[in-house]
C-alpha cells in the first residue's frame, strides 16, 4: 500500500465520549463515516448522507450536528458525544428513559439522532433560545413554555419514517420535566 499523501491525508485526534481517538483519515471523511467505518461507533445512523435526516445528529461542542455533512479533520480538538455516551454506566439519560417508557421508536433507526437532538433542545431551551413557533421572542419573556408545538418545531430537523412523531413529542416532554421539574405540557 502507497505511503498516505500529506496533501490529501492527516492523522487528527478525535475526543469522542470522553475518550481519544487517533487515526488517519483522507482529508474528504466525514465524521460520521469516521465514527461508523473507522472507530466502530455504530450507534450513529446514516440515512440520506445529506444533511436532510436528522439519523446521524451528534453533539459537537455540545452543540447538535449532522454528522455527515462535517468532516472529521474538521472535529479535530473539539468534544464529540455520540449515542454511545449519552448513558452513564448502565444507568440510561432521563431522555433515554422516557424515549423507552413512552415507545418514543419502533424501528429504532431514526432514535440515536432523535436522542442526540433531544439532548439539546433540552439545552437550548432551558438557555432560553427561541424557536420559529416561539409566539414573543423577547429575552425578558424567557423561555417559552415546551408546548407540543415548540417540542415540534426544535425537533423538525430528525425525520422518522416510521412516523413515531406523538411518541417523540411526548417522550422530550417527559425528559424535559425530568430534568428541569417543569410542568409536562403533553397529555
Ligand atoms: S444521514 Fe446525516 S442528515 Fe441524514
Ligand atoms: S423509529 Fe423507525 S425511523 Fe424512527
């Protein structure tokens, strides 16, 4: 095998749940096929490769990310949480609890995205940001109430095709009560 060509390969250090990862890659490998191809984190999914799915959402500096249109080189030095560290031990995320007791899947496919993504609507709602179906976007307002709708709209860029939408709805509003001890807005 021809030595790796400093101008279209690097070897980078990759921080993923709390561990470091080093290995070369081409310069054009995205995260998420470094994750899944070449470190054996299979829990991120891969659906459409482009960015329109929401399967392959990790946290990158704690923020969500759709690991197939980010390239690995470009994670270099920053945290990544995938799926696979979202537990502690066996002890299951309160976002992981309500997606098993409210059936917030069936397939399962679409649900480590749907976890990820979960984990910082959490975030970004408890740090007051506002959504499109946010009525008064005033910071003095504060954060809105996690109505359905809100929970929806943050939601909006994870897709499942089996259409468990009323479940996920319900099993972020469950986490969120969970977490910040906010009246559960879902019936
Ligand atoms: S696989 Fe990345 S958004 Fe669909
Ligand atoms: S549970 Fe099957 S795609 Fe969402």
């Amino acid at each position: 095998m021809p030595p790796a060509d400093p101008a279209t390969s690097s070897v980078i250090t990759l921080h993923i749940n709390g561990e470091k990862y080093t290995l070369p890659v081409d310069h054009r490998t995205t995260l998420l096929d470094a994750l899944r191809e070449r470190l054996d984190l299979t829990g991120t999914k891969k659906g459409c490769d482009h960015g329109q799915c929401g399967a392959c959402t990790v946290l990158v500096g704690g923020r969500r990310s759709v690991a197939c249109l980010q390239l690995a080189v470009a994670a270099e030095g920053r945290e990544v949480t995938t799926i696979e560290g979202v537990a502690e031990g066996d002890r299951l995320h309160p976002v992981q609890e309500a997606f098993v007791e409210l059936d917030g899947y069936q397939c399962g496919y679409c649900t480590p995205g749907q976890i990820c993504s979960a984990l910082a609507v959490l975030e970004e709602h408890a740090a007051g940001w506002p959504s499109a179906a946010t009525e008064d976007v005033r910071p003095e307002a504060g954060p809105p109430p996690l109505t359905p709708e809100e929970i929806r709209e943050r939601m909006s860029g994870n897709l499942c095709r089996c259409g468990a939408y009323v479940s996920i709805v319900r099993a972020v509003a469950q986490a969120a009560q969970r977490t910040s001890g906010t009246k559960e807005t879902v019936a």
